[in-house]
C-alpha cells in the first residue's frame, strides 16, 4: 500500500488519515499519508472520512447511514479537504452534505444522516451465513493489503489472485484490529474503510482467465458509488464477518451488497458498493478509486 519514503501502512496511520481535524467552520482536512505505491486513496477512506467529519459537526447524534459518488481519484500524497453543508438539523435527525475536495476539484460527493437513538420498537435481523469462523482460517497476509494491527481471514482461501480459480461471486472475510480506537466514530470509521475492498474481487471470482491480480494492469477498476446503513455499535478489536456478494456484473460495471457481523451474529452494518471492471487501454490514465 505504500513504500519506503511514507509512513507504514498500520492501524495507527490509517486513524490518522481518517481522523480529520476541523478547519474552520464546516471545515475538516484529513492528512496526506505521502508518496504510496500507488497514488490513489480507497473509496472506503474517504466516506470513513466523511463519517468522521460528521460526528464531529454534529456530535449529540450518531451515524446512522452514509453514501457517496467517487468521481475522481484522490491522491495519498496530497491533504483531502473534507467540506460539510448540514442541510437539517433536527431533534432525531440530521442531514449533513460532505464533499472530499483535493486541489479545488470534488473527489467524492455524498450524504450523510445523523440520528438520535431510541429504544427498540421492534427489532429484527437477517441470520448471520453459515460460514466457518475466524479460529478455523489461515491469516491472509498479502503484502500489497498488509496493514499492521490489522487481521485478516478469507473462507475458502477465496480471495485468489490465480485467474484459473473460480467459483461463485461472492466472499467472507473476517478482520479485526489490535487496538480501539480513542471514540466509537474511530470504530466506525475503521469498518467503514473495509467495506470497499472486496467487490471487484467478488465480481471476477466467476470468470476464468480474470482475476483480481490484473486490476490496474490489464484491466481498470475502481469504485464508483458506496453506501453505508450503521445498525449497531462497533469494536473492531472483535472479529467482524463482511459478508459480500456480487448480484450483476456487465455493461463494464459490478453491483455488490454486504453485511458486516459480529461474531456473535450481531448484524453491525450493511452496504451496497457500485463498481467499474472494465478494459485498460494502453497509456490510458487509470480513473476512479481503488479498493
């Protein structure tokens, strides 16, 4: 993720990115994380950006959901300016318009709704998948997603770069931190950076002679569009279950719907992610953001 002249890609650094700092009103900056070996910031940091910057703005409330568009790729090596127009400000809700602005241009433009909490109603949640647990799977530990403090666990070993291994379009990952973070928006912000990282690769599973070790080289991918539903409150130093399945790949794009568990079947969030996988010409700036 990253190479010698920049700080090392941790747990540490990636509250630091995603820990943004107001200034001025409405105002936040995330840092530059430095010269990377790609330049190119994850969808899911900025809306972590987003969903940070927004519990500061309006802090008697929590996030409750959260989208964006990603049109532009945002550079690592450049300070993201974070802008907030809180378009209502309620008792029980809240809406706050956030944009990522890198060098005057919009890099992401998105939504997000504050809400004040009430006691259940009626509460009900879709079963956890039947899959095995973290205890039973190996450490997945390729260097290009290596982050220090942080754990990660494929079922099936699934997340293959081998593009004659196939199966159906969809993966289970279970990742925890070594540490918690200082305030629970950190929390959310760390699981809300996960939530992009496994739909393209989800996407290619089925189609033999594709896989996710060509992304950037043969073909072009990124993220268009994530949207984020906050159901329960998050510790990311438990294991938590992103369970992600690709329901269309075509017309260059993919669409992805997630869940995020606890492992004590406690459903934390949902998400639906909107990607591109298409053809990389030759010479051809890579548009978008990576995973």
């Amino acid at each position: 993720m990253g190479d010698d002249r920049a700080g090392p890609w941790d747990q540490d650094e990636l509250i630091r990115l995603m820990d943004v700092r107001p200034t001025g009103p409405g105002r936040y900056a995330a840092p530059a994380h430095g010269p990377a070996g790609r330049n190119v910031v994850e969808a899911g940091q900025l809306l972590a950006d987003a969903v940070v910057a927004a519990s500061k703005e309006i802090p008697g409330q929590r996030v409750t959901s959260a989208t964006m568009v990603f049109s532009r790729a945002a550079r690592h090596d450049e300070e993201i300016a974070v802008e907030l127009d809180v378009a209502h400000r309620g008792r029980t809700y809240s809406t706050v318009q956030a944009r990522a602005v890198q060098q005057g241009r919009p890099r992401g433009t998105g939504l997000v709704l504050m809400g004040a909490d009430a006691p259940d109603l009626v509460a009900s949640t879709a079963p956890m998948p039947d899959v095995p647990g973290p205890g039973a799977l190996r450490p997945f530990e390729p260097p290009e997603m290596k982050v220090g403090g942080r754990e990660i666990r494929v079922v099936d070993d699934a997340y293959d770069w081998d593009p004659a291994h196939v199966g159906p379009p969809e993966l289970f990952v279970w990742t925890r931190f070594d540490a918690a973070p200082a305030a629970g928006y950190l929390h959310t912000a760390l699981m809300t950076q996960s939530t992009t990282h496994w739909t393209i690769a989800a996407a290619l599973r089925p189609h033999a002679g594709y896989s996710e070790a060509m992304a950037h080289r043969t073909i072009s991918t990124g993220i268009l569009t994530a949207t984020v539903a906050y159901h329960s409150d998050v510790d990311v130093t438990q294991w938590l279950l992103y369970a992600n399945r690709v329901v269309y790949t075509g017309r260059g794009m993919t669409q992805g719907e997630g869940r995020v568990y606890g492992e004590d079947g406690r459903m934390v969030a949902s998400y639906s992610v909107q990607g591109m996988i298409r053809p990389l010409a030759a010479g051809a700036p890579v548009s978008g953001t990576t995973l």
